[in-house]
C-alpha cells in the first residue's frame, strides 16, 4: 500500500541514500556515531571549559549546553544569554570540539550561528513555525527535537520546513513523548529510531537525559539506542550535578560515567 505523505524533502523514497552532515569532518549520519556531550546550561566560563575538556577526553565530539533555556515555569533560571553562546564556543575551540545550542525564537538565530556550530530546537519548539521557516534560510545545521506529544508525521513535517527552506542539514532527535508512565520525565519512543530511518534519510539522535529524566537509565538507553541503530546521541554531563547545576542534575552523568559510557560504546560502534 503507497502511504502517501505530506512531507517530501524529508523522505527516504524523495533521497534514498542517507544524509550524512559533515561539519568540520565530523560527519553526522550513515555508519558514523555521534556523541554530543556536556551541561544542560552553559552557567560560567569556568563550567564550560573543564566540561569541554572532559567531553574531550572521554572521546565525544560535540559540546552540547543551553545559552537560552526553556523553561517551564518564568522563575525557573533561564539562561546566561548571547555571553553564554561566547563562553561555548570559547570551549568548544580549545577542546577542539563542536558545539551544538539551542535557539528559541527567530530573532536569536543569526547569532547563534554565528557562535555554534549546530543548532537545537527544543521540544517546545518543534512546531514554531516562524523559528523553522527562519533555520531554512540559513546552512547551519539543526538539530530537531521531537516535540513531547508529536506524532512522526507531525514530526517530519516539521522537518520539512527547514529543508523547504533550503536548509538540508537536519537531523531528529527522539527526546521521549509525554504518557500515562510518570516514573520516568518521558518515555523514551526508541521505536522512533528504525520508523524514522526508514521515512527519512536525515540522522536520527537519541536524547536519553531527557527521554528518562534519570541518571541511572541514561546508560542503559543510550546503549539501547545504539543497539536500535541511532545514529548519534545527546547526553547530559555536569562536574557537580547534585548541587550546583543550575537544570536537569538528576539526570546528568557524572564525568566518570559518561568515561565509562563512551568506552562502553566504543565496543557497540565505532565514533566518528
Ligand atoms: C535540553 O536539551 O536541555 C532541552 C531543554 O531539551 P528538550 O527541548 O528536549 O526538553
Ligand atoms: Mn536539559
């Protein structure tokens, strides 16, 4: 039965091969695996370099942390702003690594390309239709989050407004749907991983610091998102979760965790 769509650019019968994004010969997609490690909040220059540098060591290639944090509640801290964005990029140039931030709104775009090398639109954000028309006008890679209660379809059609842009360095990110089960932040969909290949030639990332919300599920669904055939993964790291993060701690790895996660890994797939 032909299943007919509404996305086009995003899908696997309109590119049959995969789309592999190299950024500075890092290359996204395919074979390759990618490890995009670091804080959920960029907080000081301090935090930031010695995170950078522990990412580094451990083998990963892509420093992740938020400039501009969404947060669900206005009291919440919401991000040290564009000095943030100078602090990552800082790091991400002396650790040798790339580095990956998420951008709200369209206004905030043109500078945070100019300051990272990836860009993320956050759950919250999957269907801001004014930020994704404006991320397909510019080159810069995205990163796409799944929002928390999008269906694939939904999904890939958000997709498709960056590529219909003329942006066609995307890439999805299964970050867990919102369900009955409240034990874990939010359901890891790892089923997303093999239906989204199979729709679509864009690399599929999994997110599980915020598909579980726990730090001691991060590993074992990182591995099975490997096993499932991701083609990368975003993990949250912090040097003192428990006290001084300023979001997401309880699910953040200690530096020696994720060491250890990435040799681990190194087992399951070769790093690119
Ligand atoms: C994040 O990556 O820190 C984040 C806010 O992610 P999400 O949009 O998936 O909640
Ligand atoms: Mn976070």
């Amino acid at each position: 039965v032909k299943i007919s769509k509404s996305y086009k650019l995003a899908s696997r019968d309109f590119h049959p091969d995969d789309t592999i994004i190299d950024i500075k010969g890092v290359k996204i997609g395919g074979e390759n695996l990618v490890i995009m490690g670091g804080p959920c909040a960029v907080e000081n220059p301090e935090q930031i370099d010695e995170i950078a540098r522990l990412v580094k060591a451990a083998g990963g290639q892509v420093l992740r942390g938020g400039a501009f944090k969404p947060r669900t509640g206005p009291y919440s801290f919401q991000g040290v702003g564009v000095e943030g964005l100078k602090m990552m990029a800082e790091a991400g140039e002396k650790h040798g690594l790339l580095t990956i931030t998420e951008v709200m709104t369209p206004e905030y775009v043109d500078i945070c390309a100019e300051y990272a090398d990836i860009l993320q639109v956050g759950t919250r954000n999957m269907q801001n239709f004014d930020l994704l028309r404006k991320l397909g006008t510019i080159k810069t890679p995205v990163l796409l989050k799944r929002g928390f209660s999008s269906t694939y379809d939904e999904f890939l059609n958000a997709a498709e407004y960056i590529l219909a842009g003329g942006n066609p360095n995307v890439m999805l990110c299964e970050r867990g749907i919102r369900t009955f089960e409240t034990y874990t932040r939010n359901t890891l969909d790892l089923t997303a991983v093999p239906v989204l290949q199979s729709l679509s030639h864009l690399p599929v990332i999994s997110d599980p610091s915020h598909g579980t919300g726990r730090r001691e599920l991060v590993e074992p669904m990182c591995k099975a998102s490997v096993a499932a055939g991701a083609n990368g993964l975003i993990v949250e790291m912090h040097t003192d979760p428990d006290n001084s993060a300023t979001g997401d701690g309880v699910q953040s790895l200690f530096p020696d965790q994720f060491a250890n996660l990435l040799k681990d890994l190194e087992k399951l797939a070769p790093l690119v």
